[in-house]
C-alpha cells in the first residue's frame, strides 16, 4: 500500500451515492490498480456494497462518519454541521497525511468552502480556482475558472493561467501548455482593465513553462490552437454550461434527423462523435490554489464518469501538482 496513490473519497456525496461510489472504483481498478481508497462514509452502507465485490476490498478502507452534506444544502449550513460529514474528513484527511488527495462527487459550494478552511491557499494565491477539462480538436483543453470566483483581478487571471499550465502539464506531460485569455475580442484594447492588464504580464513574461498566444474568443474554444484557457469565474461557468447544453442538444437531435438507413451507414462515426462528446470522459473539476489537492466530480455523473474522475485523482498525485503550482507562481509577482 506504501506506493500505492492515497485518495480519500467523500463517499456519500452525489446522486446514487455511495452505489456509485463503489461502482466506480471497480471500474477504476479494472484499469489501474496503484490506487488505494479511503472511503468515508456510513460504514453498514459501504460494508453492504463492498461485499459484493470481494475482489476490490484490499483496495479499500471505510472510515465510519455519522453525517453527510446534502446536495440542496448552502454551504454556510453544511459547515454548522461539517466535522461529523463524510466531506469534511475526507479532506482533512490530507491535513493529517492520510491520505494524498480528495475525490467528492458532492455538494461543490460546500466542498469549495470546506476545502479552503481545511487546507488554507498556496502562499502568494488570493484566490482558488475551479478547473476542467474540455475537448478540443486536437486534444484536452483546461479551463479555468469555471465558477468559483464571479469577479477577478488581472493578478487572479494571472495566478489562474500559472496554476493552469501546471496542471495541464501535469496531465498531459508530453504537450506544451499554451495559454489565452477568453475575451470579447482578439485586440489589445478589448475587454475588462482585469484581462487587459492581465494580458500585458503574460505577454512579457520570460516563463518558459508555457506559451501565451494572447486572447481567444468563445467560437474558437474548440479549434486545439490553445489548450489552457483562462477566465473568471462568472464568463466560464457561462461558457461551460452553454457548451453542455449544446453538446447535450446534438447528440439528441443528430439521430432523430436521421433516418435508420443514413444510422446504419454512418454508425461507426456517429459513435466517435458521441463518444467525442460525452462528458463522462472528461468528468473530473480539480480546485487549484490550495495547500492539498481536491476533485470534484459531477454529482450526477454514473460510474464510468466517477471511474474516469479517479484517473484525474491518480495523475495529479503522481505528476506531483502541488509543487509544479508553487514553482510556477514563483515569478509571479516578480
């Protein structure tokens, strides 16, 4: 277990929580079998599912709590309530070095203010961001913020786009991260004082971990000329949820436009298509600018998305993120 990924699982946040849960981790260890699952949670709900999969059981270890944050909760109620949840101790799990990451498919306002009593920021970050994944044609974007901060300052933005390369670095090794700032348009002049005077620092920044290609507007998100993009919170939650939307409308209405001769012809492709499109595979939110690591999987993900989510969980921990953020936000404010 000493070289096995540590990650700690708030095991009764979600939809069909802990179901799930334990289905998702089967699923995980079919691929990857360096994992080792903290499960916090009610111990008779966990002890009924898990065995009935005896061959996942070396891989786990329930930790009993007595309550659990519920979706429709705020966060300022689920905090009066916090050190008992299966939430609240998974992260703090990472405090107490027990564990080297958290995975919560649970309530995200609650986990974002948990997350930043428990672990504090990474010294020189005022504020965390929330980061996804997001497909493109030659690959994987990162996005960020998708909703954590509504406002942002240029020194947000920029604390965003280091913290950002990071972790697409840390994903994807190979591909170099390059960096653009969402924006209204592609001239200097346009946009807020904040993207503006972001921009300026990252054009003149002598980083070598990235390339900053300037501003990018919302059609070309998709193109694969970048791979880091960067906003606040309020224009990426917009542009994300929009995206899904659309996605989600496609993939509906492309089959009903077609009739079952054109289906069976094209059928290959139309499932690459969709499968290009599911957002199982690119389930998997990560909150950056904290003193630990945390994923927030979609609450109503199934488990193939949770499985994909604890890959995220498994890279992050063995590129090392955490420290890979420090260093790059070391020149920051030079």
């Amino acid at each position: 277990m000493n070289n096995k990924v540590n990650i700690a699982i708030d095991a009764m946040g979600g939809e069909n929580a802990p179901k799930k849960i334990i289905d998702g981790i089967e699923l995980s260890l079919k691929e990857n079998k360096e994992n080792f699952f903290k499960l916090y949670g009610n111990k008779d709900q966990l002890n009924v599912l898990i065995n009935k999969k005896p061959e996942i059981n070396n891989y786990c270890e329930i930790i009993h709590t007595e309550n659990y944050i519920k979706d429709e909760e705020s966060p300022l109620t689920a905090a009066k309530k916090s050190k008992s949840t299966s939430m609240w101790q998974s992260i703090e799990s990472q405090k107490n070095d027990k564990s080297q990451i958290t995975l919560s498919a649970g309530n995200t306002g609650a986990l974002f203010l948990l997350s930043k009593l428990i672990l504090n920021m990474v010294d020189g970050v005022e504020k965390p961001a929330l980061a996804g994944l997001w497909p493109n044609k030659m690959g994987m974007n990162v996005v960020l913020d998708l909703g954590a901060n509504i406002k942002c300052t240029d020194k947000n933005l920029i604390d965003f786009s280091y913290m950002g390369a990071a972790l697409h670095k840390a994903l994807y090794p190979e591909i170099e991260p390059k960096i653009a700032l969402l924006n209204v348009g592609l001239e200097e002049i346009k946009g807020s004082e904040a993207v503006k005077k972001a921009y300026q620092h990252l054009k003149e920044s002598n980083k070598n971990d990235f390339k900053f290609h300037g501003f990018i507007e919302g059609n070309h998100i998709m193109d694969g000329n970048v791979n880091v993009i960067v906003t606040d919170g309020f224009t990426g939650n917009i542009a994300l949820k929009t995206a899904e939307g659309t996605a989600n409308f496609i993939t509906k209405n492309l089959r009903k436009s077609l009739n079952k001769f054109s289906i069976l012809l094209s059928h290959k492709s139309l499932k690459q298509f969709k499968d290009k499109l599911d957002p199982r595979k690119y389930n998997g939110a990560i909150f950056l600018g904290l003193q630990g690591s945390i994923v927030k999987s979609h609450g109503s993900t199934d488990a193939i998305g949770f499985a994909n989510s604890i890959n995220v969980c498994h890279k992050i921990v063995k590129a090392n993120l955490l420290e890979k953020i420090k260093s790059h936000l070391f020149t920051v404010d030079d």
